[in-house]
C-alpha cells in the first residue's frame, strides 16, 4: 500500500518516466504473446517458434535495462531523514522500488494482453478485416498458463534486478569518524559514495553536522584520556596521588581532516581491454560465417541474409561496446583537458570523466544499437525483403528504451552533481558557462563515438552486403 501511495504522489516526471517504462514493457508482452500466437498457429515449425521466442530476449533486456534505470532514479526509494524512524531503511526502500517496478511493468503486461486479444478477435471481433488472425491463431484457444508466464517474465525479471542494483552495500571504511576516501568536485569514485566540496565549509566540521574535538595542545598530545571510576567496585578504586597511573580506556586513532589534502588522479575505466576484445571477436566470427554458403534459420520480420553466427558476432560487437563505453567517455574527458584547457574544457573534462561509469555504459548500449540499425538498413536494401512488423516493433521497442536509458542516466548524473553546481553558482559562475560545458560534453561524446560506431556498422555489415 505505501508502495502504490509513492507512486501516486510522485513528480509528473517521474510519473512520465513510469509510464514510460509501462509502454515498454506493454510491446515487449505483445511481442511475447505473438511468439505464443504463431507456435499455437503453426505447430509442425517448432524451430521456427522456438527462434522467434528468444528474438524476443533483445526487447526484454532492453526493457529491463531501462526500468533498472528509472528504479535508480526515483527519489522515492532514496534514503530521507525520519523513513529510518519509521521501519523503512535501505533494505525496505529496496523492497518499495522493486515493487514500484513491478506495478509499472504489470500495467504494461496487461495492456499488451488486451491489445492481443482485441487483435484475435476474442473481445470485440476481428479487427483490420481479420488480417492480423493469422500470426495470432485467433482460431485456436489461447493456453492461460503459457499467457500468464510469459506476461510474467517482464516484472519479474525488472523488479529483481532493481533490487539487486539497489540492495544496500556495506559504507566505506572509515578512519577518525569520516570515510577514508573523500572526493569533492572531480575526485575519485563513484559520485553517489562522495561528498563534495560544498560539505566541509569550514574546518572540523563532518558531513552529518557534527563537529570535531579540538585539538589537543602540543605539549599534552601523548596524555591519554582517563577511565571514569566505579565506586562500586573496590578494584577500581584510584588513589587520589595515583591519578596519573589509572587504567586508561582504549581509543580510536583520530585522523585530522585537512580540507586542503590534494584530491588523487580520477580513475580510468578498466572496460577498455574487455570491450575490443569482445568487438575483434564479434567482427571475427561475422567474417568467418559469412564466408559459407549456408544458410541460417528464418528470423522474424524477412532476416535471411546469412548464417545464424553472424547474429552470435553482432551480440558479441554489441556488448563489446557496451563494455568499452564508459571508457571511451572518460577518454573524451582527457580530450577535453589535453593542451592548456580553458577553465570551460577544464570543467566539461572533469564532468566527463567523473560520470564515466553512469553514463558511459548507456552510451555504449546506444552505439550498439545504432550499429546494429544502420548494418540492418544496409542488409535489406535492394531486392532483399523487408522488416515484417513485428521486427520493426523490436526494433523501435529497443531503439527507444537505449535513449530512453541514456537520458534517465543523464538525469541521474545532473541530480548527482546538483551540489556542486550550487556551488559554482554560489562562487559567481555564470550558468552560460555551465550550459555551455554541457554543450561541449554533448558535442565531443558525438564527435568521438559516431565515426566509432559508423565504422564498426560498416564492418558487421560487410560480410553480407556481397
């Protein structure tokens, strides 16, 4: 119930995001359900419907991807002051955002099981003059079990990953009442785990308000604290001359926070490596399989081109990018900052290279579905068939939720940085100049990655264009 009043209070954007997550799951359902269709339609193609069951798996990690992301977003599952109070910590506010997922991508199965049924003609009769009753089996009853799983499959598998990602993890380890490893504005680690610049405003003072001890006075620094006495206990008894030999009680080695300590070096991504292996793999195994002479299985939507190991290279190429995308962010972040950067470059730089992991791994998604978009328009152009339309719905179900992500991400990482541009702000920064450091991120992540991602669509496509 407290689960379904956060959601009906939220921000209209976070209700649009919802929705939006809603729709995708709503497309991934139908699609799911239309596997079912034309497997009851056509039982003696069993290979056939078993291959249009795990085309669907594309749209399913994209939509879940893309609920995992807004899940990370919403400001209802982040902790506040008082829900502690009340029983709802980390662990409960996990449990809320997995079940807020799972009513978002409910809605969307429902919605794709109404729509399909409409199309078979169970609900208001046939629709479009019967056209759609042949890859639906509209003459044959639909099995509720078989329904029910594949509805199932979406908020499922969303909620559990939102509470994988959002499961509390263990604080950092922390020496003198503070965390080891403090970063302001361009230091290092992740930007959730960190404090910035705006926190330590004065000397001594921690980020939850409270405020050191002084110092001791120089000459007294190796007099230890004394241990209060129990008169109840004789042993314990100190004489009044013997003060300075009492039991002394055991204290934690203050480390004195100096606010002008030198920030260390932001850390590169180490996806790089992983990522063009993946994509020499994927560019070889495409090479390779489309050297033969045999055809694959019939894909979904007219996709006969080649064998079925070109497919395997295109998932390889795709995660190879995925991989290597926060690094390539961060390396557009060096870019910026190479040959006496301006103070603009300087800070579109850093911004870069602190978000490198969020937003990087989104980018890296994009890419390859930009990749993999342009090899498929360059694969059906000529006398080659075209996409059917449940391929397009694929398609654009997949498109969408990789842009859909990459701005979530985007969000998320300008909430993230909110305090320190408050910060600047606050300085006198003019907001032309942060606008136009966004700009200059904008434009360098494009100018890097689109001949990147051109390049490698050339490539993927190569071996079936002959």
């Amino acid at each position: 119930m407290l689960a379904l009043r956060l959601v009906r209070g939220a921000h209209p954007a976070v209700q649009f995001r919802r929705l939006l997550v809603a729709a995708a799951s709503a497309g991934t359902g139908f699609l799911l359900l239309c596997a079912l269709g034309y497997a009851l339609g056509h039982p003696e193609a069993s290979t056939a419907a078993v291959l249009r069951l795990a085309w669907c798996l594309v749209p399913i990690a994209a939509t879940v991807h893309f609920a995992v992301a807004v899940a990370r977003t919403d400001p209802a599952t982040r902790p506040r002051a008082g829900l502690a109070a009340i029983g709802l910590g980390p662990g409960q506010l996990m449990v809320l955002a997995a079940v807020s997922t799972a009513v978002s991508c409910t809605l969307g199965s429902m919605v794709a099981l109404l729509f399909f049924l409409h199309l078979r003609g169970d609900l208001t009769g046939l629709p479009f003059d019967g056209d759609a009753a042949g890859f639906l089996a509209a003459n044959q009853p639909l099995p509720l079990p078989a329904t029910l799983t594949l509805l199932a499959l979406v908020p499922v598998l969303a909620s559990t990953a939102g509470a994988i990602v959002l499961r509390p993890r263990a604080q950092a380890p922390t020496a003198g009442g503070r965390p080891v490893r403090l970063g302001g504005f361009g230091g290092y680690g992740r930007s959730t785990d960190r404090i910035g610049t705006s926190t330590y405003g004065r000397f001594g003072t921690h980020a939850d308000g409270d405020t050191q001890p002084p110092l001791a006075p120089k000459g007294a620094r190796g007099t230890a604290r004394q241990a209060p006495t129990d008169p109840q206990n004789p042993d314990d008894l100190t004489p009044e001359g013997a003060r300075g030999t009492a039991r002394q009680a055991p204290t934690a080695p203050q480390v004195p926070h100096n606010p002008h300590t030198p920030l260390p070096p932001l850390p590169t991504p180490t996806g790089l490596p992983w990522g063009a292996a993946l994509l020499a793999a994927g560019l070889a195994v495409e090479t390779y399989a489309g050297r033969g002479t045999h055809e694959g299985p019939a894909l979904p939507g007219g996709l006969t081109a080649g064998p079925f190991a070109v497919l395997a290279g295109w998932a390889l190429t795709a995660l190879g990018l995925a991989l290597a995308g926060p690094a390539l962010t961060h390396l557009c972040g060096r870019l910026l900052q190479s040959v006496r950067p301006s103070a603009l470059r300087l800070l579109a730089g850093r911004v870069l290279m602190e978000e490198a992991t969020r937003i990087g791994r989104p980018l890296g998604v994009v890419c390859a579905v930009a990749s993999g978009t342009y090899a498929l328009a360059l694969l059906h152009t000529g006398t080659r068939p075209g996409i059917g339309p449940l391929t397009t719905l694929g398609l654009l179900l997949v498109a969408g939720c990789a842009l859909a992500t990459l701005l979530t991400a985007a969000v998320e990482a300008r909430d993230a940085r909110a305090g320190t541009t408050a910060a600047l702000l606050r300085i006198g920064a003019p907001a032309s100049t942060l606008r136009a450091a966004a700009a200059l991120r904008a434009g360098t992540l494009i100018a890097v990655l689109t001949p990147l991602t051109w390049a490698i669509a050339e490539l993927a496509a190569m071996p079936l264009v002959r």
